[in-house]
C-alpha cells in the first residue's frame, strides 16, 4: 500500500494506507458508505478529502452509473494524475442481481473523434446479469 502511495507521488499517512486497505479487500466496486463501514473511527471530512486525492492522482476512479449509483474503484497502475487510462480500454458492468459493478477490460473500444470536441472521458457502461449470478 506505502509503495503505492509513493508511486503516485502521495505522501504515506497511516489514514491513506487503511483506506486503500479497504479497497483492496473487496474484488468489485465499492460506494463510500462500505469504505465507511470498514474504517473505525474516522473523520467524514477527512474520509472524502482522501478519496479525492486518491482520485485525482489516478489511484481509484470513480464510477457513475444510471439510478444514481457512485462507486469507486483502484485504478490501474498505468493511471495518472488527472489521465485515466482505463477510460480507453474499460467496461463497467453492473449486475441487475446482485447490484456489484465490475470493471472489465476491453481488447478493443471504438475510438470516437469529433474535429471540434475535446473528448475528456469516454466510458462504455452495461448491465445485466454478473458470473456469480448467471
Ligand atoms: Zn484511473
Ligand atoms: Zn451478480
Ligand atoms: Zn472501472
């Protein structure tokens, strides 16, 4: 967790280390009230200062899905500050069973160009039914 904090430049605090712990123990996507759950004895202010610092140096990305559902997720290793590679080669899938949102890895996604657009984000989203529940 340390080596991934200072790999994205962040300096290591005991609190950052125990939030990434937390995303680091579920496999899928997580909203902020499960980071919550996890941690004891926190600071609310703190908690989401961190969550976007975490997101704003390419650690976790966040995930908005139709209903208005907020997930986060780790990024990829290749992810930066404010460049989040996944958006280029990335799926999020949301189950209709059991409501996880999977983040899946494309071979291929359809590069859009548009002469006059500056595309900053450009996500491919789905829903269905998961493996697990299949
Ligand atoms: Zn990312
Ligand atoms: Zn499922
Ligand atoms: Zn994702």
């Amino acid at each position: 967790m340390e080596n991934l904090l200072r790999k994205k430049g962040l300096r290591v605090t005991p609190f950052r280390v125990s939030v990434l712990e937390v995303f680091s123990r579920f496999k899928n996507a997580i909203d902020t009230a499960q980071i919550e759950n996890e941690l004891d004895n926190f600071d609310r202010i703190t908690l989401y200062r961190t969550l976007k610092t975490f997101i704003e140096s390419g650690l976790i990305h966040e995930i908005v899905m139709p209903g208005d559902i907020k997930k986060l997720a780790l990024c990829k290793e290749e992810c930066h500050h404010h460049e989040h590679e996944h958006n280029h080669q990335h799926l999020h899938f949301r189950c209709n069973e059991c409501d996880e949102v999977f983040c899946l890895e494309l071979k291929e996604f359809p590069s859009v160009k548009f002469p006059k657009f500056k595309i900053d984000r450009l996500e491919i989203q789905g829903t269905g039914v998961c493996g697990n529940c299949r």
